[in-house]
C-alpha cells in the first residue's frame, strides 16, 4: 500500500465523533477516525491491552468514542485514551497509547489515509 | 457455605441509554429502566443493573476504574448469611443493608453483596435434539429450526475477575465462602464453584498486573447451542461487535460467543455447561487456544450452494 486510499468526506463523520474504515476490506474496521471541524485524527482499531493486543475496540459499529466524545474507549474492558495523543489515561494499558495513522484532509475535504511511511 | 450462585452484577456506567439498550437487544428483560439506570432481569428473576458511574448510592469504583461497582451472591437461606456475616465480621467491615443483605469487600477490593437469593425456580424444556439409538428429544411432529423462537436469557451465570493476586484471591473465596476448584489454568486461575451450585463456576479469577484489575466478562445461560448461536446472530446484526466466537469451551464445556459491551467489560453467551459435585477432580493446564475451546467460529452472511439449478 504506497498510495493514499480515500476513506470518505470529512462530512460523513458527524463533528466530534468517529467512524471505522475497512480499506483493505478485511471484513472488519481496521481502523477509526476521529473528526474535529477540520482536523481529523485516525488510529488503528487496535486496543494495545497486554495479552489482548489489536483487539477491535468499539462496542457497535462506529462506537469509539465515551458518551461525552471526550475521550477513546475500548469496549472490550474499559481502557481510555486520550484523544489527542492516543495515550491510555484510565484502564488496563496505563502508558501505552494507540497506533496512530497518518491521513490527509484535501481542500475539497475528501479524507484519505497516507501510506505508513509518509509520517516522516 | 450454601451460596447458590450469583443474583446480580451492579455496574456503573459512563453511557446509561446505551447499556440500557444493549442489555435489552441481549435480550434481557427491562426493569424500571430510565436516564438513572435499570435493572435487567434473566427469565429466573436474575439480572444486571446499570446506574450512571457517579450515582452517589453505588458502592465506590476500583482505582482503575472497573465499572463493575458490586456483585451479589445469593445464599440459599438466613443461616448462611448469619454464617458469612460472622466469617467476613472476624477481620473486616460487613454493612448489613435496609433490604437485609450484607455487603463486604473480598480480598482484592471488589465490593461483593450476599442476599437471600432471588433466583426463582424455573421449568422451560432446554433445547432437544433428535439422535438414532435414544429416545426422540422432540415430540413427532414438532420442529427444532425456528428462526422466530424469542430467546431470554435463562438465569446469571458467572463473572470473571482480573486479580492482581490470583493466589489470595482464590483463598479467600475457597476458605472464606467454601468455594470448590472446578478446574484450573495453572498460568491464569481458577474456575469456581460455590457449595450451593453443580454448576462448573459462576467465578473465574485471572491473574493480572494490578493496573488491570477489573472484570473481562460475564454471562447469563441460554437455553441450547441452537438459542445461543441465534442470540448471538441476532446481536451481531443489530450491529454489536463479536470479540469471541461463537465456539464451544473445554473447561465447563459451555457454548461460548463474546461481544464487547458500552459497560466495557465483554459479555458473553452462554449454553450447556458442565455440571460437578465434591466427588469431581480438578483438571490444570496452561491456558493456550488448544486449551480453552474445542473450536471456534466466525458469523458469516447467509449464502446457498449453486442457487436453483433449473
Ligand atoms: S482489549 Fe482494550 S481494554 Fe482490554
Ligand atoms: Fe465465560
């Protein structure tokens, strides 16, 4: 994968909350992003809980984020993470943070997830 | 000690409405339910109440957090909560409450109620099935595949703990509360049963670092693999994620299927369980994938082979 791969428009994602992708159709989303106005914050849908490492945090399609969208929630057994930095602030991961991606917004707001690489 | 097995999970919760509509699509039946909560209740009176995470009247949370705030114990007469009173009063604060329950901590810091149980005697044919040689499971005439059969949850099963000490933990419920070793995963911990039950655990301790501490899941019986596997169907196209299954254990032998859940603790479906009493033989091994399912399944859409050849 070392092209851009279009996720969708940055109005699909209601403002302040977040949506999976699967864009390698694995059959489940490999991935989540987060919108705030512009910004778009995206992570592997992957929960860094030792022993249960890359398991698929949401609770129900799209479901990332705690009631107040003020924070990443694992489902699985309550881990938070801030959504900023990725890091676990509360729950069974304290220190370890979320595998970020890196993604592009263009001027006509069409989202799209960079190759891995293209972070440096 | 004649503790029967459990009565009820309190959690408190960061998004009430979305436990409260998850737990009635699992198919629990809804109590008294609104912005402040609800009680779901399995077919034997049995259930799981949700409070928001800052209702004063909760029991207070773990330090990590756990939105698990209580779980109770239902004891099969006054004796016995007379009993665990006295045992628990020796070196600890036990409250007795309005409703006559009492409420203490257990070792590791999960508050734990015991009550004179609520669990109703119930009688609902399981799921039967047809096999040469015995004697017919249905009746002539009546049919087993029905995509239309209401599925309740039958009755509480078990919660599974992450401990920091596994050791302690388990010698507080073996030599506190008279609990049995079912079995073990000699890495993890153990599977437990209380006296007042034949069922194979209604707790589970696995052993973890502190910061872990919390619940990984629980679990109400279903009334076969055929309920369970539909349960679980139905759940996942009502769009909840599956984390585990559907399979089938080898420890307790029950029929298995995890979702994750907005109480963020995993909730299982659960069918057929072994049952044991004081004669059994603990069984120990390291847990691994072999060790802790006979196999394991993922839903997949409908589909038919060939379509109409005509
Ligand atoms: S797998 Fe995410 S908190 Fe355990
Ligand atoms: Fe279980």
């Amino acid at each position: 994968m070392n092209r851009p791969i279009r996720l969708c428009h940055l109005s699909d994602i209601e403002d302040g909350d977040a949506r999976g992708f699967d864009p390698h159709q694995q059959g489940h989303d490999s991935l989540f992003v987060i919108r705030q106005h512009r910004q778009v914050i995206g992570y592997r849908n992957a929960c860094p809980h030792k022993g249960y490492e890359g398991t698929s945090m949401a609770w129900r399609k799209d479901r990332f984020l705690n009631k107040a969208h003020s924070r990443v929630i694992c489902a699985a057994h309550g881990a938070q993470f801030d959504i900023n930095s990725g890091e676990c602030l509360l729950g069974p991961c304290p220190g370890q943070s979320l595998d970020r991606l890196p993604l592009l917004v263009n001027e006509q707001g069409d989202v799209y997830l960079l190759p891995a690489d293209s972070e440096k | 000690m004649n503790i029967t097995g459990l009565d009820s999970l309190v959690f408190g919760v960061d998004d009430v409405e979305a436990c409260n509509q998850y737990l009635t699509d699992y198919g629990l039946i809804p109590n008294n339910v609104s912005a402040a909560g609800g009680t779901f209740t399995a077919l034997d009176g049995t259930s799981v109440v949700i409070r928001h995470r800052d209702d004063p009247e909760l029991p207070p949370a773990l330090p990590t957090g756990a939105s698990l705030r209580k779980t109770i114990h239902g004891v099969a007469d006054q004796a016995t909560l007379n009993a665990i009173a006295e045992e628990l009063g020796k070196d600890r604060d036990v409250r007795r409450l309005a409703d006559g329950s009492i409420e203490a901590e257990d070792d590791m810091g999960f508050t734990l109620g015991f009550q004179l149980s609520c669990r109703q005697p119930i009688s609902i044919p399981a799921e039967k099935v047809n096999a040469p040689g015995d004697e017919p499971g249905r009746p002539v005439n009546v049919i087993g595949a029905d995509e239309s059969i209401t599925i309740v949850p039958r009755t509480l099963s078990h919660v599974v703990y992450f401990v920091p000490d596994s050791k302690k933990a388990e010698q507080f419920y073996i030599e506190r509360l008279g609990f049995r070793v079912a079995d073990r995963f000699t890495n993890l911990g153990p599977f437990l049963r209380p006296q007042g039950t034949l069922d194979h655990h209604t707790l589970f301790l696995v052993d973890t670092p502190p910061e872990m501490q919390g619940v990984e899941h629980f679990t109400f019986h279903l009334g076969g693999p055929t309920e369970l596997l539909l349960a679980g169907k139905r759940f996942q196209e009502k769009g909840y994620e599956s984390f585990w299954g559907p399979g089938r254990h080898i420890y307790g032998s029950n029929w298995f299927w995890y979702f994750n859940s907005p109480m963020g603790v995993h909730v299982e479906f659960d069918a057929d369980m072994d049952l044991h009493d004081d004669s059994w033989t603990a069984r120990e091994i390291d847990a691994s994938a072999d060790a802790s399912q006979i196999f394991n399944f993922t839903l997949v859409d409908k589909w038919m082979p060939g379509g109409d050849p005509h």
